[in-house]
C-alpha cells in the first residue's frame, strides 16, 4: 500500500493537474473570443492532455489501494492582454508544475517508494517537453513582437497541432 504522505502528494497533484486544464481551457476560450482559432486549436490540446494527466495520477491512486480526494478546483483569470502574455503565464505554470512533480519525487524517494518513483519518471520527462514547447512558442511570440502578420502565421503553424498518441 502506498504511503499516505505519497498519496496525499498526487492527490495535490491531480488538483493541480485540473487546474491546468481549466487554465488551458480558459486560454483557450481567450483566444476564441479574440478570432485566433490556431492559438485556440493549441490550447484545448493541451487543456485535454493535462485532464489526461490527471486521470493518470488518478487511476495510480486507485491501483495502488490510495483514496483519491477530489477537492475544488481555482478559478482561472479569463483573458490576457496579448497571446505573449498567456503564453509567458502558462510557460511559469509549467515551471510550477515541475517543481511540484519533483516534490513528489523527493517524498517517494524518502518513503523508498520505487514503484511511484518509476511512475514520476514518465511526468518528469513529460515536463521537460512541456517547459520546452511552452519556451518555444513565448521566444518566437517575442520575436513577432507587434507585427499582425507574423501573429497571423504563429496562429495558423498552431492549428497543426495533433493529438499526440498518448491522447488516442
């Protein structure tokens, strides 16, 4: 059975996990309203896969005999100045999330919990793309700085976004 101090760690975690989904959600939405249907495409995405993210810590919690707490999710702000500033904000959440899955690992490894420490392997890796794909798109943001056009093209490179296989 796993540890109560592990399990009330992913229980944290999975809450995290749904409020990256409701950020990304609501950026998402932002977009919509501001007619850029690529940066809105990109967003559910990813809203979608950190819901998926959540369902994973979720149904580790269960395998492993743990009580999963579903606790109330924060309200995300609702729009942003620029599609930089979104960008800026969710690339920092990212960094946050990082910082909290390590947390996770740092306690498993004091409980020599191996089997949630082999499962944190695949969302420390994950966060590494994460932290990275956010980056990217926030350095080329501040290379288009104010040009309309440029906005224009970063929103239709963004509509190509797929379903990675991890969603199917």
């Amino acid at each position: 059975m796993i540890k109560d101090s592990v399990a009330e760690a992913i229980n944290e975690q999975i809450n995290a996990e749904m409020y990256s989904a409701y950020l990304y959600l609501s950026m998402s939405v932002d977009f919509s309203n501001k007619n850029l249907d690529g940066f809105e495409h990109w967003m559910r995405l990813q809203a979608q896969e950190e819901m998926d993210h959540a369902i994973q810590f979720l149904d580790y919690l269960q395998e492993r005999g743990a009580r999963v707490k579903l606790e109330s999710i924060e309200k995300p702000k609702s729009e942003w100045s620029s599609v930089l500033e979104a960008f800026e904000e969710a690339y920092q959440h990212e960094c946050k999330v990082t910082g909290m899955i390590n947390d996770i690992m740092n306690i498993a490894e004091k409980e020599n919990d191996r089997a949630t420490m082999n499962m944190l392997q695949w969302f420390i890796d994950e966060q590494v793309e994460e932290e990275s794909s956010a980056d990217d798109i926030v350095q080329k943001l501040k290379m288009i700085g104010d040009s309309p056009s440029g906005l224009l093209m970063m929103n239709d490179r963004m509509a190509q976004r797929t379903v990675s296989a991890e969603q199917e």
